[in-house]
C-alpha cells in the first residue's frame, strides 16, 4: 500500500459483569507498548457498564512509556471545561505529551439531567467549551462571560507539554459534525459505521480541507474498528453481537459495522478502510484481548503496511 497507516488499539473496559481484570489490563497495556502501536484508545458510553474513559488514560500513562493515549471520543458537553482543561493538561504532562483529546457530542440526551445539566442548546455547549479548552490551555488569564459558563481571571496551570494544546480529533457523521472537524480540530475520527458510509465521510472531510484551506498532511482521518479475528465466523459474529447489545443497547449489527474472520479476510476488509483514507485504524477487539494484540502485530499489520509506523 502507497499510505503510511498508524495502528492504535482499544483498552479492554468492558467486563460482561465479571470483575474488572486488572491484571488482564495491565498486561495488555505494557505489551501494547513495547510492540510498537502507535496508541492506546479509550472511548465513553455514558449508560454502559464501561470503566471511566480519562481514569483509564491516567492507569496507561503510568503503564507505559512511548504510546500514545486517545479518546474516541469524550462527551465534553457533560463537563466542566474549567475543570476539563485541568485534568487533561495535568495527563498530558504525568504522559510526557502523549494525549490526544478525541471529543464528541453524542446522541443520547437523556443523560445530561443526571449531570444537572439540560440538553438544550446542547450543541452551543459542546462548541462554546471547546474554545474554552483551547483558551485555558493557551492564555495565561481567561475571563469569559457565556450562556453555560462565567470565568473571571481563571488559569490552568501547568499548561499541557503539547503546544499549543494536545491534538483535538472530532467525532461525528452528520455533514455538520464533518465541517466542524475541520474547522475547529486536528483530525477526525469515523465510528460504528461501514466502510462505505466512511468512505463517503472521508471526501465529505476533504471537502471542507479545501474549503477552509487546510493541509491534508496536517489533519487526521481515523476510523475505530471493532475486530474479531477467528476462522469461525459465526462464533466471531455472535461475540460481536452480543458486546454490541451490551454496550450499545443494539444487536445484530456486526456484519455492516465489524470485520470478522480469518486472518486474511481481515486483512483484506482493514485494507479497504485504508483505501477509504483511514491514517490510523483504532482497532477494537471485544474479547480475548491478548490473543488479539499479539496476532495482530504479528500476522495481520505487516500485511497492510510492512514498515508499520510504530511510534508517532
């Protein structure tokens, strides 16, 4: 393949009601380091039986010494941005710079009460504290008077080691969450969708590229991909499915938002997403994680790209 492509994996967070497996964890975030992935991925679920997605960061930083640590994504409409800005800079700098804050809005407004929060206006939220990150993050003294929050001479300090500020990858489909991206961040990151529907997504992102006259070469695309590597295909599905129904409260979805099967048939579907315009694969296996991060590095990323990139 002509593209260089980053591979990043998904932290095991979820437990099918069985006690959190800390060793399991811990394992799995040394070897992920010392094989060579580029990053090490979280994402938040507010309603799932999901481990905290920046707590979880926090363990890695400790873990590990060179991967990178992303969220895909944060729902940080549901926090403070004061506080938000602080807790992340202070894990940017316990991970020596190794953050990427991958942001989002979601879809399920039912939650925000439980926050003491309203959904209304919740896009202007999720904007207006985004640009209070960037702020805190850059300006030594930020006063701000707005619709969500009112901050009079407020700093965050130590400021992240990443200048300007860690890399903000958005989340999202919808054309508007598409220009948004491009707009306000540093990259964009694809979900739980086909390889199709991404593919439509890319030349939507490449599009607004040339609207606002940003460098490709300096912008992300990266999709997550929930992986299942093994000959029985319908054992594979069935295990999808049912993290699927757990997690995300729908079933029966594997066979357009997964790959699953041999070796070769995932090599062949993962190269696909690449063709689409995927820089980075954030690679989701749903159960036995070692055996996944193991046979992946060995057996199936050379084949996409032999001189794998292995650090950022």
């Amino acid at each position: 393949m002509q593209q260089a492509v980053k591979f990043g994996i998904a932290i095991p967070q979820a437990f099918g009601g069985e006690p959190v497996d800390i060793t399991l964890i811990t394992g799995f975030l040394r070897r992920a380091d010392a094989l060579g992935y580029h990053s090490l991925w979280v994402q938040e679920v507010i309603d799932a039986a999901l481990l905290e997605p920046v707590s979880m960061l926090t363990y890695a930083a400790a873990m590990t010494q060179n991967i990178r640590l992303g969220s895909a994504i944060l729902l940080t409409a549901l926090r403070s941005p004061l506080q938000l800005a602080k807790t992340l800079s202070t894990l940017d700098q316990l991970s020596q710079g190794r953050l990427i804050v991958g942001v989002g809005l979601g879809s399920n407004t039912k939650v925000y009460p439980g926050y003491g929060i309203s959904a209304d206006r919740r896009l202007r939220r999720f904007i207006d504290g985004i640009d209070l990150l960037k702020a805190l993050w850059t300006e030594e003294r930020v006063s701000r008077e707005g619709e969500f929050w009112t901050l009079v001479d407020e700093r965050v300090e130590p400021k992240p080691v990443q200048k300007p500020h860690p890399p903000l990858w958005f989340g999202g489909s919808h054309p508007n969450a598409l220009r948004r991206a491009v707009q306000l961040g540093n990259g964009w990151l694809g979900g739980r969708t086909s390889t199709e529907k991404f593919r439509a997504h890319v030349v939507g992102v490449q599009r607004f590229l040339d609207e606002f006259n940003r460098d490709p070469a300096d912008f992300m695309i990266g999709k997550r991909t929930y992986i299942a590597v093994d000959k029985n295909k319908a054992r594979a599905e069935q295990k999808l499915n049912q993290w699927f129904g757990e997690v995300y409260k729908v079933r029966d979805i594997a066979n357009t938002t997964a790959i699953y099967g041999s070796e070769q048939e995932c090599i062949d579907k993962l190269g696909e997403i690449v063709h689409a315009g995927a820089k980075l694969l954030i690679l989701n296996p749903i159960s036995d994680h070692m055996e996944h991060l193991e046979i992946l590095a060995s057996d199936v990323l050379p084949q996409l790209s032999p001189a794998w990139e292995k650090t950022a």
